[in-house]
C-alpha cells in the first residue's frame, strides 16, 4: 500500500502539463492497483479477511487522495459554483423587485391616507381643491328647495285651473266669481273627458320646462343664449295674455249688454286680466329665479359629493393595487426562500469534495482482479479450495461495496459529500 500512496502524491505542475498527463497517469495509477492487488494477495496466499482490510485501506487511500487534488476538486466543483453565482444573481433579482413592490405598496398606504383626509378636509375647505362654492351651499340649498316646493305646487294649481277655465269652462252665476280659480279644475276636466284631463293636467309641466331652459340657457353666458332667455320670457308672457285674455273675454261675454262687443282694449283695462298675468307670469318669474338659485346651489354640493366619490374610487384602485402587490411580495418571499437555500445546498457541496464513484470502481475492480489473478498463479491449493476462496473474497468485495453505498449499476459518475 506504501508504493500506492507514493504514486498518489503528487507534484504541484502548471495547469497545462496537468491536462496533458492525465491520461498517462490515470493509466500509469490503474496499473499500480492491478499490481498492488496482486502483490498483497500473493503475500496474504488469498486470505479473506485480510482483502476485506486492504479494501478498506484501499477506499481510505482512494478518499484521501481525491481531498488533497485541489485542482482536481476545483474542476468538479466549477458546475456547482457557475450553478451557485446564477441563483446570486436570480436573488439579487428578486431582492429589489421585493424593495420596489415595499416601497411601493408603502407609498400606496400614504396615497391613501391623503386620499381620506381630502375627503373630510374638502368639505370645510373646497377652495383648496379648486371647488368654487359659497360657505354654506348646503343651508342656501335646503331653504332655496323649502320656497321651490310650494310655489311649484302653487304654479300647477294656477295652470291647472286658468287652462281650464280659459279653454273649456262655461261661466254661469255660480262660476264667475272662481273665474282664475276653480279648485274642482282637474276634475271637471277629468268628466269632460280624457285629452281634457290630459290636456289641463300637463301645462303646467310646459311651464316647468320652460323655467329648466331658462336655467340652462343662463349657464352659458352668450350672447345667444341671453336672446334664446328673452325669447322664452317672452313666450311665457304671451301664453299668460292669452290665457286672461280668454278668460276675461268668457266673463265679459257672460256679463255683457247687449251691443256691446270684447276687444283687446277692454282687457287691457280690465283688473282680471292683469290679476292673471300677475297671479300667474309674475309668480313663474319667482319660481324660475328660485330654481335657478336651488340648481346652482346643488352643483355646489354636488361637485363636493363628485370630488369625495372620485377619491372612494381612487382609493378603491389603489387597495386593489396594494393587494396585488402584496401578493407578489408574498410569492418574491417564498422564491427567495428557495433560492437562498439552493445556494446554501450548493454552497455545502462546494465546501465538501465530490468523490469519483465510476473512477474509484474502475481502480477498485482493478485490484479485485490482481488479487484474484494471484489467488490463481501463485497458490499451490486444489482448484475447488481456490474457487471456494475466490468465492468469499467476493462476497467480501460486496459486502465492502455495499457498506459505501456504491454498486456496479449507480448511473451517475461522481457523489458528492457535503459539509453539515
């Protein structure tokens, strides 16, 4: 074994010359094994036991060797190492995408806080978030929808009843004196009649239309738009006339003498008639500036309504956001979890020596057969007493395979030992 581990020592040589000879010293060393096995078996006549020792002495030599190769090692390691700096830098990868998602999930957490607090502050402060609003809209709102209220309900019992009375009442004895006012209109237009019913009971939504274009038109502040407000007060107006100018001409003819004919100069003289305009055009002007004054003051707590929506919504995309990315931060957690132990399992091969399995075979057979071929050259013993012995020794070399873990049919070439 003393010629063995002598062959194994050997001199520090550049890398070239290393390269070049490693044919003819892997030879030169397969050699040395046949002839050790030989040497050592002739010396102990075969004896079982003690090539179950040499084996031993043969594995231990074989280990040691292949701990002092460090150029050797260094080669065998290299996959591992280049393996190792790809999962580094996959770590390093996932690291700072890990810092981009924290930081970035942080400043959603602070988007969001300033998000709530624009909610709450917009209220007390709307000029510091560019809303154009009285002090109070929501007082001026709530009064503003109190007068709205029954002058609407106002309006439609005038129009109701002066559409009536203008288109289709007859005036007797009874009814002159309700001639603006006749508080059963809706019914009796009902008993003359559907399109009567329907007919009176509309109007006075043509008067609320007109009074919405009068609010639409004065939010464009053109000149066009000023023409178009003239024309529909003018409009308005003129249904009015028309409406006392009928009424009056109903009580005129119910109470006229005879010879005597309505013209528009009576009505213009006439009281009622200029009651019903006023009762009627004057009081839809209150209505229309009222409700200009209520819708303006809507929009401003609407745009306060819309800005504070706005910010829900804002924050509703911003916590789908963060979820998200907490979500990739929990995945880049468990890869870097992953990967840092790949690198420490690598790291622990890198530390330890990979040990040659088909190499150390090849040389173990080698010296498995010198022994044999000793067993049969050198003992003068019976044919069957030598296979006999052949036969323990190889039982032997089983049992010494077997206690390695190593076996003829392993299909990789090198094990590795790691460091604990």
């Amino acid at each position: 074994m003393t010629s063995i581990k002598k062959l194994f020592t050997l001199k520090d040589k550049s890398s070239t010359e290393e390269k070049s000879d490693t044919y003819d010293a892997r030879e030169q060393i397969r050699m040395t094994y046949y002839q050790s096995g030989y040497g050592a078996s002739t010396k102990a006549s075969g004896d079982e036991m003690t090539f179950f020792v040499c084996l031993k002495n043969l594995y231990s030599s074989f280990e040691n060797l292949c701990r002092k190769q460090l150029n050797e090692q260094k080669i065998l390691k290299q996959p591992y190492i280049e393996l190792q700096e790809k999962q580094r830098t996959e770590l390093k990868k996932r690291d700072t995408a890990l810092t981009i998602f924290q930081e970035e999930t942080k400043e959603i957490d602070v988007h969001i806080e300033s998000l709530k607090f624009d909610m709450v502050n917009v209220k007390a402060k709307p000029g510091d978030y560019g809303i154009i609003t009285d002090k109070k809209p929501k007082a001026q709102f709530y009064i503003g929808l109190s007068l709205l209220i029954p002058i609407t309900i106002y309006l439609f019992v005038f129009y109701i009843s002066a559409s009536y009375s203008a288109f289709f009442k007859d005036f007797d004895n009874n009814s002159v004196s309700a001639a603006i006012f006749d508080s059963n209109a809706l019914g009796k237009a009902i008993s003359d009649g559907l399109l009567e019913a329907i007919f009176v009971g509309t109007i006075p939504f043509v008067f609320m239309g007109l009074g919405y274009l009068i609010h639409m038109f004065q939010k464009e502040k053109t000149k066009i738009s000023y023409v178009k407000l003239g024309a529909l007060l003018l409009l308005t107006f003129l249904f009015d006339v028309i409406l006392a100018y009928l009424i009056e001409k109903k009580i005129f003819d119910f109470e006229r003498l005879i010879g005597e004919s309505f013209s528009p100069a009576i009505a213009l003289k006439s009281i009622n008639f200029w009651g019903i305009i006023f009762a009627g055009f004057v009081v839809y002007l209150i209505w229309g500036l009222v409700f200009d004054f209520v819708m303006k003051e809507h929009e401003n707590v609407d745009k306060i309504r819309a800005f504070i929506r706005n910010k829900r919504q804002e924050i509703r995309n911003a916590l789908d956001k963060k979820d998200k990315n907490l979500t990739k931060i929990s995945n880049l957690k468990k890869e870097i979890a992953a990967i840092k132990g790949t690198i420490a399992e690598l790291q622990s091969k890198i530390d330890g020596f990979i040990f040659p399995v088909k190499e150390y075979l090849h040389y173990h057979y080698q010296y498995e057969e010198g022994w044999y071929q000793s067993i049969n050259a050198e003992l003068a013993i019976p044919s069957k007493e030598k296979s006999e012995l052949k036969q323990r020794c190889k039982e032997v070399s089983v049992k010494h395979l077997q206690q390695l873990n190593l076996s003829e049919d392993m299909d990789y070439q090198h094990l590795v030992f790691t460091t604990k």
